[in-house]
C-alpha cells in the first residue's frame, strides 16, 4: 500500500489538513482519516485532477469486518466520484487481498474474489495513468524483486469493465469505447470495441524476452481517421518515461483516413541501441485484391523532447524499406482517393525512404530516398488532371495530340505495353531521368522534378509517335509489287527516323491541381509559336 500511495502522492502539490481517530476494537485497530484536500493542488489524470482551492472530500476508513473479526474492512470515496472497498487478512508474510471492488462513477462492485473495477467516464487518459504507476529507473531493480505480498498490484482491478466517450492511449483517442479486461499479474487481456477497433489485446510486462513490454492485439477492424496534430504519437512516447513498446497487430480491415486498405500486419520490437531507443519494424503487410504492400524499417525516438532553449536537436527518424506489387494499379489509385487515370497495369513499386519524425506522418521537407516502378500492360484513361493531381498529368491525354486520335481505337483511353522509371528524393523534392511509356502507337520520355509538399512541378517530356506504314505498303506489293516493295523498303529502313521526326517535346510546369502544359518548339522548326494549355 505504502508504494501504491507514494505513486499517487507524487502527484500532489501543497498540504491539507485532516482528522485522524484511531482506535481499538477486540484487539483490532479502527483507523478513520478525512480531509477535503482544499488547499492542495492534485495532478491525477481526470477526473481526479483539481486545482488549489477546490474541494475535493476523501475519507479513509479501515476496521474489522463485521462477520469475521479476522479479516479487515476497507473503504475509500473520493468525492463523488471513487468509491473502493476491500477486504484483506494479515498473516506472517505482509497483508493478502481477498477481494474487493472499485466503481469509478458507478456502484461499487462485490465479487467472490479478486478485485473488479467497473468505470464510466467521459475521458480516460490510460497515457496518464501509466506514468502516474511508472516506476522510475532508479527503483525498477528493487521493483522487479519485490515479494507478493507488498506488490501494489494486489490493490488494482484483476478484472475491469470500462466505458467511456473517448479513450487515449498512445497518443491517438478512441471513440465511444467498451472495455472488458482481466490482469494476471502484471499482464492484461482484454477485448475491446469501438468507432475506430474492435477485437482482443494482451498488454505483456517488461521481461527479459521484452524489455520495455509487448502489445498483441487481433482486431476484427482498425480505423485511424485524421489526426488533430500529426505529431501527437511521437511526442507522447517522447514525454514518457516508459520506452516504446514491440507490437504484434493484425487487424482484418483496416481503414486510414477513411480509406479502406485492407488487410493489415504489423510485426516489431522495441530495444536499446547505442544508449537510445529504436523501434525496429520487421513486418509491415497491407494486403488487398489490388495490391500487397510488405516493408521493413526503424523508428528512432529520443528519450526526452529536445531543448530548444539550449538548442538541442536529437536525432529523431524513420527509414523505412518497401515493396508494392500491384495487380490492378488502377483499382488501387481509386481506393486511394484518386482519380481512376489507369486501367488494369501489373507492376512494382519499391524503394527506400527516410524522414524525421514519426511513421505516423510524413515530414516532406525532411524526405529523402529512391523509389523504381516498373508497370506492364495497361491504359490511361481521361481524366480531370485536377481530380487526379500528378498522376492526371502523368496521364498524358493532353500531350498525346498525334494525328490519329488514339482513344479511337479502344473508345476507353490509350493503351500502353509498360512504364519504367527510377528516381530519387531529397529534401520533399521527387526526380526522376528516365521516365519513360511505352505503347503500341506511342513512346514518351520525360525527366525533371516534383515537389511533393508544395504539389508543383517541373516536367520535361518527350512524345514519339510510331510511325509504322508497313501494313500499307504490303498490300500495295500485291497491287503493284515494284512501288509497293520499295515503299516497305523505304519504311524498314527509315521508320525509326520518321518516327523521330514528329516527336513534341512539352514542358508541363504549375501545380497538380492545375498543370500548365507548354509545347516546346523543336529545332527543326525554332520558328514557329509555343502553345500553353491549362489541363
């Protein structure tokens, strides 16, 4: 009990007067202690937390159980808000809990045994409380080989049912969550439903096998919507004394930001790394009819926030290494939120990336890496650029002006054989030299840059047709073989250079939402007027 009250009291400030009536009773002690802590300043989470000034009553009360004057009785209330109750037995080896009950803004409970919580609040901050209970490194020794029957933990719920309007763990808030959980010893099962997961979660305690604890969940589904502040994750972890702990997620539907992205697997371990903590992903899967995305990496966290006072800047990153195979590109870009600028196309995408700060959100302007994508039959479709962005510009129907009119032939949109490219990123700024698409009628080469976080552009692309008369030529061999023969000679032998010949070259500049499409003259023929078009 001593440790469990010194746990709390360090988050008291000031002092507070009280009365306190001992007696005895059949050799039994009665101890009684009130006090309405007005003076005092209470740092609890909520909703125990107050300020100097405020009431808040607590009384204190501990006597013989009526029935067996062997056991003793325990009651606490905290305001309106706590009332606990317990019974406990003194031997020779400290002080053993029997049971007892704890209703946070509900009755108490009276179980057979063990201890049971039952809480209904508004907000439960379980970030909170964890570093209310953290036990501070210097005492974590002594922790770890302390007996039963001294163990606070005898004191907290081995059973709790929670509701609550929003729940906080981690740095992210749930809504409208049930909670059903049972401890053994250190160590939590529960399941647990909400707007945003449902499924079961098993908390394991600091051991040798994982250091800084183990979180397993199995979620029939997990929904993270848009967060309030991109950085809350990292800078809860970063304020808490208690390192990161490893993860074993798999959850069957998994949404982010109110796209469905199917099936996800999460596999990672949380360890010290040259005096500081690193959280090692070993598995990252996101699995669905479109594509499968496998990717492996770390986190680095440092131990405290930087002091900007004293200009300090710990390292503080995420690399991360991944893989996309895709079997339908187009169907994966719409499920994206995109504009659906491509039909069918099965490929890769992989590449290495590096950003400061957490997993949980980009920092662009710290973004660097290489990427390659290989893509293999498929169309681009019209489209809107301005509902597909980089990718409506990339769609080339407003570079593809050739004579023929392309989309006749499939009445969809142009048909490709494959697309190539590799690139590089550096500082939130995408290049690329060797982009190229290659289609039955049609090759297009293009080089230059992209801003990823300003969503802008500076394009340099090159459209050849193919200019291929050989169908032609052969049929007239037939009607008159000694012109129709030299015609299929003259095509074998300069089709390439034909071909060259009516390339356009474009300059495609402006943002995503709004490329501006400028047709470069040619050298060839530096006289005649460049064309702007908004696409």
């Amino acid at each position: 009990v001593a440790r469990l009250l010194s746990d709390i009291a360090r988050s008291l400030e000031g002092s507070a007067p009280y009365n306190a009536t001992i007696s005895v009773k059949q050799h039994r002690p009665i101890i009684q202690v009130q006090s309405d802590l007005t003076p005092m300043t209470v740092r609890l989470p909520a909703p125990l937390n107050k300020a100097a000034g405020q009431p808040l009553p607590v009384h204190f009360e501990m006597q013989p159980l009526a029935t067996n004057n062997a056991i003793d009785e325990i009651v606490l209330q905290i305001g309106n808000i706590v009332n606990a109750r317990y019974e406990q037995r003194s031997n020779g080896n400290g002080t053993e809990v029997l049971r007892g009950g704890i209703g946070v803004r509900q009755p108490v409970p009276q179980p057979q045994e063990g201890v049971q919580a039952n809480l209904a609040l508004d907000h439960l901050d379980i970030d909170a409380w964890r570093q209310v209970f953290a036990t501070p490194s210097a005492d974590k020794s002594a922790a770890e080989h302390a007996n039963a029957p001294g163990n606070p933990n005898a004191y907290l719920p081995s059973r709790l049912s929670a509701r609550t309007q929003t729940l906080r763990i981690l740095g992210r808030d749930f809504n409208a969550v049930s909670i059903s959980a049972t401890r053994e010893g250190a160590n939590w099962q529960s399941t647990i439903d909400s707007r945003e997961i449902a499924g079961s979660a098993r908390w394991h305690a600091e051991s040798t096998a994982v250091p800084f604890g183990e979180l397993t969940m199995r979620l029939s589904r997990m929904s993270i919507p848009d967060a309030q502040e991109e950085t809350a994750l990292t800078e809860s972890l970063a304020r808490s004394s208690q390192e990161i702990p490893s993860l074993d997620l798999v959850a069957d539907k998994f949404d982010l930001r109110g796209k469905a992205l199917g099936k996800l697997e999460i596999k990672a371990r949380s360890q010290i790394t040259d005096g500081a903590p690193v959280w090692t992903l070993e598995t990252l899967k996101i699995e669905q009819p479109a594509a499968t995305l496998t990717a492996h990496g770390t986190w680095r966290i440092p131990r405290r926030l930087p002091n900007v006072a004293r200009g300090e800047d710990p390292e503080r990153r995420t690399l991360l290494d991944f893989s996309l195979d895709l079997r339908d590109s187009g169907d994966l870009l719409q499920k994206m939120g995109f504009a659906k600028v491509i039909d069918g196309a099965k490929g890769k995408l992989e590449g290495r990336v590096v950003w400061r700060g957490s997993p949980m959100s980009i920092d662009y302007p710290t973004l660097n890496g290489r990427m390659a994508l290989n893509l293999e039959r498929g169309q681009f479709l019209p489209v809107d650029p301005g509902l597909a962005k980089l990718a409506g510009v990339l769609s080339l129907q407003g570079l593809l002006h050739f004579a023929t009119d392309l989309r006749s032939a499939t009445g969809r949109g142009t048909p490709f054989e494959s697309v190539t490219a590799t690139g590089t990123i550096a500082s939130g700024i995408a290049r690329t030299e060797d982009f190229t698409v290659k289609g039955p009628q049609f090759q297009v080469a293009m080089h230059g840059s992209a801003n990823i976080l300003d969503e802008t552009q500076d394009l340099r692309v090159k459209v050849t047709p193919k200019v291929d008369a050989t169908s032609a030529s052969l049929a007239a061999a037939f009607i008159n073989p000694a012109i129709g023969l030299g015609t299929l000679a003259a095509q074998l032998v300069l089709g390439d250079q034909l071909s060259k010949a009516f390339a356009t070259q474009y300059h495609v500049t402006g943002s995503w939402a709004d490329p501006k499409i400028e047709k470069v003259a040619s050298n060839s023929n530096s006289g005649s007027q460049s064309q702007t078009s908004a696409k």
